[in-house]
C-alpha cells in the first residue's frame, strides 16, 4: 500500500495538483513514526512510510496546513475523515486548499500496544497481511495484527469514508463494534464504584495535556487551562477536585464535536481510558435526541447546541436514569 | 470527619436564578413573608443559560453540598431561547458528574416564574431535604477551601 | 564490599524488614500493567517492567509540592511556614538512568541558593538500584556513560537467576544491608560480575548503542540558528509529556491558590517549555512560537546544560520520551539530525 500511496502522491505533485503532501515520516525503529510535510517527490520517495503504526490523525494539522500558499494533499483514514468534517463544519479548514485521499484502515497498532503483550526490545515488525512478524533483541515473536491493535481500532465505529476527493482502496462500513459496552459497564456500576473507578484512573494523570493538544476537536486559539484570566489556570491537579475538573471540560467542551476517533486514549502516557467519557456524551445524546455522529456531515448542527422547542428531556432524566 | 463534626453539619446549597422569573420568585416568596430555607445561598445570573459547567463545578470544590439551577418555564425565557439551551446543557453535564460519582441527586434544573413564590419555596425545601439525606459533599471538595 | 543475595522469592521478607523502619518505594504494576512507584504493603511486588512511566524525580521533586500559606485577618498577614524534615525512605529499584537523572538534578537543586525541600529529601532517602536485564530498543543510556550494569546509587543490585544480588556501595547502602542482615545471606562476586559482562553485551547490540552526543558547547550560536529546527518541531504538538516524563525536566512554576476565607497557599508545580505560557511575564512570553519552545527544551538539555556543568549532559537516555511522545518526536532524532548538521 506504501508504494501505492507513494506513487499516486508523486504523480499529483509532478502534475501540479499540489504543492507538498502531509504524511507519516520514518522514524528510528519501525514504529515511532512522525507526522510530516513532504515538499519534495526525492523526500517522499525516501522517507513516506505507511504501516500498520501511522495511527496519527493527520486532520489536526490541516488547520494551520490549509492557511498555507497552495494546495496540500493530505492521507486520510475512515476515522480521520469525520474529524476532517466536523472541522469543515466550524470553518476550521480551507476545503479549497486541501486535497483529500481516503485510505483503506484495518486497524492500527502501535508501539506501546505492542510493549502491553509484554514485546520489548522491538528491532523490526514485517506485515504479512494481518500477521506481523516482531523481530525483537530477545528473539522474534509472531502475533496477529487483531491481538495488539489498539483498543480504539477493536471498537472502531465506521470503516467508510465521509470526505474524500479520491479513493484508495476499498471504502468500508458503519461497523457495530460495541463502542458502548465499556460505559454501560460503569453505568452499572454504585455511585460510589463509579467515583473510584474515575479517582483510580485520574489520580495517574500527569496533565501533560496531550490529550487536549492532539484533539482535532479542540481547536480553541486559548485554552482555558492556559489562559490565566480564565480563573481555570491550572498547570497541575493538587487533588482529586482538579483531576476530575480538568478532564470533566476537556470532555464537555467536545462534547458534540467529538468524532470519537480515539487520539486522546491514544496518546495518554498513563493509558487513562479518555475515550470513556467522550463516548458517555456520544451515548447520552444517541439516547436522549437521536442518533448523531458528529462529522458523518459537513454542517451538522451539534445536539448540544441544536434544542427542540418542545419534548426535550429534562434534566432530572438522569436521577431516573443513573444507577445510585 | 467525626461524628461530633457530623451532628452539627448543615448543607450548603447553591442556587442559582435566572435575572427575570427565578430570583423573582424568590422576590416574591420574600414580599409573601414565606419562608425558604438559610442553607440557600442565591446567586443571581442574567439568564440560566449563562451557568457554565465550571459554575456548578466550582460550587462543589468551594463546599457547597449541592448546587440547583433555576430559570423561566421553557417556552418563557426573557431571551427567547436560553433556558433551552440550559436543558441541553446540564442534562449533558449532570449526567457525566453521574457518570464520574458524584450523586445525581446533588444537582437540578428547576424552572420557577416570578410568579412562582410559594413554588420556589417548595422546590427549595424539597432540595435541603434530599441534600441532608445524602449528607455532606466528599466527592467534588477541595480541602483546601476548608474553612478553618 | 562484599555481595549479598536472597531468593527472588523472598523479597517481600526484605521489604518488610525495611518497611519497619522507614517507608520503602519500588516500582508496582497497575492493572494495565504499567509500572509507577509506590509505597511497599504487605503483598506488592516489584514491577518486571523494565522502568517506571513516571520518573524517580519525583521523590525529591514532587509534580505540586506546597511551599508557604498565609492568612490574613483584617490588616494583618501571617506567613505559615509549611516546609517539614523529610523522613527516612527507601527508593527500591530504581534503574541506572534514574540514579544518574538525580545527579543531574543536584546541579541545579543543590547549587547556590540551595533548594532545602529537595536537600531534606535527598539527604534522608537510600536508594537501592537495580541493574537492567532486559534493556529495550528505546534505551540509550551508554550514550551519555552510564552503566546500565552497574547502576550505581547506594546498593547496586542485579536479578541473576532466581536470586536477587547486592551490593552496598556507600554508607548508607551498608546501613541498608546491616538492617536487612538477617534475610540475606552473602553472595558470590563472580555471579555478579557475570551478570554485569551479560548485560555489557546486550547494551551494546540495542539499536542505539553507537549514538553519541556531539560536544557542541563552542557552538552554541550555530545550533541555535540551526535551520534544521523549523523541520523538527514542525508538527510538535506543544503537550507536556515529553518533559512530565522525563527524569531530568526540572522546571517549575510557583503559583498561588485562593482558598478563600482569606487563606491563601503557595505552591510550585512542574512546568513544560513545551507550553505556551511557559515563563510568561507581563511583558508577554520570550518565545512565541512552538519552534522557540520545542528548540528551548533540546538545547537546554544538549547545550545549555552542559556548559554549565562541564559537559554533563542533561538527558539519561531513559526512552521514556521516545515511548511516551504522541507524534514520536524525540531527542534522539533531535541529536541525530542535530549532527548531520555539525
């Protein structure tokens, strides 16, 4: 697929159609792999790469990518292709200046996902279809691509493509991967479960904001957690209160907008299962004012914001609802 | 906390009204001579929809045992549509301090017009009540708020 | 000194003979199978991971550490000094690269004015080290001379088959043994050094074994002009990891909290050059943009920090930021372009 990839961005470069092209770079070893701008057709030829580890959502970049001179080709995953839409929904992107390829995904993995079935020492990884080889210091191990896949590719919601001016590839479906099952989980668990559950999971958070700063949806010029007027400066939790206040906002300010493509839990060093409380919003506005998935359309309108005049749930739905 | 500490303690509660049917209400109760309970403390907002999440969060790190919002009837929001946008938004946010622990019954939304005196002392007799039953906030307090 | 062991085992007997005296931090898993420090208990064991996520820094820096209240009533304003002795502790396995980042902090805690909350930490904590069997691809201590084999500390220890080896290498360290006599028994010196010659041989087949840093304090200038940082830290996303994780990363921002009633508590928390409120003054921040930052925090450890410390450099090769990074930008690919330039 690589070389496929390679070729077709070589050909729309030569011909004019775009100026530099956003991709993944090759990095040390097979999987630390870099978000890149490939301004040449040698550069692209030397060091573009695609595999199983380009797990990054490149539609964050396109914000400032698509301010620039020219139009940039940029490769899109199903996933990242909701977040390019939503994007495209609050006028965060110039649609003119970019030019789309959606590409196949079976899933991805990544280094640490590899380093959690206990691999170290990770010198090379071969793909074999879904079959990867790990030559490691210690030996070589074959493990199948569906074992270490990284958990939001096991609950992936959609294998199809939203937004994209070409194809490459199969497109896929809206998949039913059980991306709930986890929060009604805790939905069932007491009020006090579910309270050190989150504490045992915040209390390992190091706010280095990672999460905040790789979400395509949050795309504030300020965040309030930066912004020393804000009265919500903040720069590390002292308690359980800040802990849980700073990933309460982080949520609730995408919530409506969040594509659900996973980066957050992604990217947290400490494995914090962010993704639980964007996908609780997902779940509470699915059930309480239809269906939405925020980018399957370019101009949606988030249920946050988009109220009904008559027969909206009431606030006091959730002591009915919610587990004591 | 001790159990001594325990007999005397008495909710905190916050509540916040909206300018124009709300804290009207609340005037009104006032110039009826109804009583409400003290534990009530108003803070007075334009319009409901001006509560941002970080209000009822900063409400509970500073001590208060619950926090209840109140605005005009939907349909009857001085601007048109704010109290809507209010529904949405703190049906969302009380679900996810369900979600995260703390007690759903710690925070409401309840819609009192200025000419709802002896209503609003109901809701907020109603509302001490469940408070004192749940007991004091452990779950969103910044100790370091303590008063001491 | 001489060498002592005791069966793997039976660790826990050494833990809990330790434990009755002062508090002993190792490294545990959490449920997902990521080692951070804690405080030993009746039935924790020491993580097989081959290091923590979080760095040893934070036994003498902690992330939020509390430094003076005040009060005020009416007119009058009380400063309560809230610093406290440290008590004795044990630092449990703690890994070459961690040992070293503590030397590297000292420079700057323990230099003139001296920071008394770290010295009181420092003076009270023992740490006991361990040697790395299974170094990863991500490892590139040797880079900057440090011995993942003999990871120095005040009792260097090495897991050599089913037993667990020691040896004190200072004071404190034959403290430590001489409280812990009773569970150990002495050792064979050739088992270590075996072990010690095993582990030289895998450091130096990780993919990272021949880096080497490149001298460039009489080049300051060139590399901070280097054009090569715009390409670098194009697509850094300006997040903190790289520096919470890391050993080293000593910066800190010293902010106040109201906590109302007239209360007020001063504190210091970890601050990242990554940020873009990092050092910021009324004037506006020194650097305004992520390139400025991203390079700040590269030279800082590579060049500024070595000409103020005869050359140490102020990375360990620990790999946690070559892990932990969510666009895998590292130091490491730092260095290496770094010297394609040179």
């Amino acid at each position: 697929m690589q070389a496929e990839l390679i070729k077709r961005a070589t050909e729309l470069m030569e011909d004019g159609t775009v100026n530099r092209v956003l991709g993944w770079q090759k990095g040390q070893f097979v999987y630390d792999i870099t978000p890149a701008v490939f301004t040449s057709v040698e550069d692209l030829k030397e060091n573009f790469v695609y595999n199983a580890f380009c797990g990054d959502n490149l539609s964050k970049y396109l914000r400032a990518e698509s301010e620039k001179e020219g139009k940039v080709l940029v490769f899109l995953k199903p996933c990242d292709t909701y977040s390019f839409n939503q994007l495209l929904t609050e006028y965060k992107i110039h649609r003119e200046n970019v030019y789309v390829i959606g590409i196949e995904c079976n899933g991805k993995t990544s280094g640490e996902d590899l380093k959690k079935k206990g691999i170290e020492g990770i010198l090379d990884v071969e793909e074999n279809g879904d079959e990867l080889t790990v030559r490691t210091i210690y030996g070589d191990e074959k493990v199948s691509l569906k074992d270490v896949e990284s958990y939001r590719c096991a609950t992936c919601k959609s294998r199809k493509h939203v937004a994209y001016d070409e194809l490459i590839g199969e497109d896929g479906d809206i998949l039913d991967s059980h991306r709930f099952d986890q929060v009604e989980e805790i939905e069932k668990m007491s009020a006090e479960e579910r309270f050190n559950f989150w504490r045992g999971e915040f209390s390992r958070c190091i706010r280095c904001n990672a999460c905040r700063n790789v979400c395509p949806a949050c795309t504030c010029e300020k965040c309030v957690f930066d912004n020393y007027d804000s009265g919500l400066y903040n720069k590390a939790a002292e308690n359980t209160f800040e802990e849980q206040c700073f990933h309460i906002i982080r949520a609730y300010h995408v919530a409506g907008r969040c594509t659900d493509c996973g980066e957050c839990s992604r990217v947290c060093p400490e494995h914090i299962p962010l993704h639980l409380l964007n996908r609780k919003f997902i779940k509470d506005y699915d059930a309480l004012y239809g269906d939405f998935m925020a980018g399957a359309e370019v101009g949606q309108m988030s249920p946050v914001v988009d109220f009904t005049m008559d027969n909206d749930a009431e606030p006091s739905v959730v002591q009915k609802g919610g587990a004591e | 906390m001790s159990v001594n500490e325990n007999k005397d303690w008495e909710p905190k509660i916050i509540a916040i009204c909206c300018n124009w049917c709300s804290y009207s209400g609340a005037d009104l109760a006032g110039t009826n001579r109804l009583s409400y309970p003290a534990n009530v403390k108003i803070i007075r907002v334009p319009c409901s929809c001006r509560v941002n999440p970080m209000f009822v969060l900063r409400a509970f790190q500073r001590g208060a045992d619950g926090v209840i919002l109140c605005g005009c009837h939907p349909g009857d929001c001085h601007y048109s549509t704010g109290n809507y946008h209010t529904r949405r938004r703190m049906t969302l946010l009380f679900s996810m301090l369900n979600y995260l622990g703390i007690e759903s019954a710690r925070t409401r939304v309840e819609w009192v017009s200025a000419a709802e005196g002896q209503r609003f002392v109901d809701v907020m007799d109603g509302f001490v009540k469940t408070i004192t039953e749940l007991g004091p906030n452990r779950r969103l307090e910044d100790l370091r708020c303590k008063q001491n | 000194m001489a060498v002592f062991k005791i069966p793997y085992a039976d660790l826990g007997k050494l833990f809990a003979a330790v434990s009755a005296s002062e508090k002993l931090y190792l490294p545990v898993d959490n449920k997902l199978g990521q080692a951070n420090f804690e405080e030993w208990e009746e039935g924790k064991e020491m993580s097989k991971q081959l290091n923590t996520v979080r760095s040893a820094k934070d036994f003498f820096f902690p992330q939020i550490q509390p430094l003076v209240k005040f009060r005020r009533e009416d007119k009058k304003v009380d400063i309560i000094d809230i610093r406290e002795e440290s008590e004795d502790f044990v630092i449990f396995g703690a890994k070459a690269c961690d040992v070293r980042s503590f030397d590297v902090l000292d420079n700057v805690f323990l230099a003139e004015p001296v920071d008394t909350q770290y010295k009181t930490r420092r003076e009270h904590a023992t740490i006991v080290s361990l040697a790395c069997n299974r170094p990863a691809e991500t490892c590139f201590c040797g880079t900057f001379g440090i011995d993942a084999a003999k990871p120095a500390g005040d009792v260097e220890s090495w897991i050599i088959g089913d037993d667990f080896y020691m040896e004190p290498v200072t004071d404190k360290g034959q403290a430590f043994i001489d409280k812990v006599k009773d569970v150990v028994a002495e050792g064979d010196q050739a088992a270590v050094d075996g072990q010690i010659e095993k582990i030289r041989t895998i450091m130096g087949k990780l993919p990272l074994a021949d880096l080497k840093p490149v001298d460039n304090r009489e080049k300051e200038l060139e590399v901070f002009n280097s054009p090569k940082w715009d390409e670098l830290s194009s697509h850094c996303l300006g997040c903190g990891a790289c520096t919470f994780v890391c050993p080293t990363c000593q910066c800190f921002d010293i902010e106040d909290f109201n906590a109302g009633y007239g209360n007020v508590e001063r504190f210091r928390c970890w601050d990242s050059c990554m940020y873009n409120e990092f050092t910021l003054m009324a004037a506006g921040t020194p650097r305004k943009t992520q390139k400025e930052r991203f390079r700040q925090r590269f030279m800082h450890k590579l060049v500024y920090y070595p000409i103020k410390n005869d050359g140490m450099y102020s990375c360990v090769g620990c790999g946690r930021c070559l892990r932990k990074c969510p666009i895998q930008m590292n130091i490491v690919k730092v260095m290496k372009t770094l010297e394609e330039d040179a």
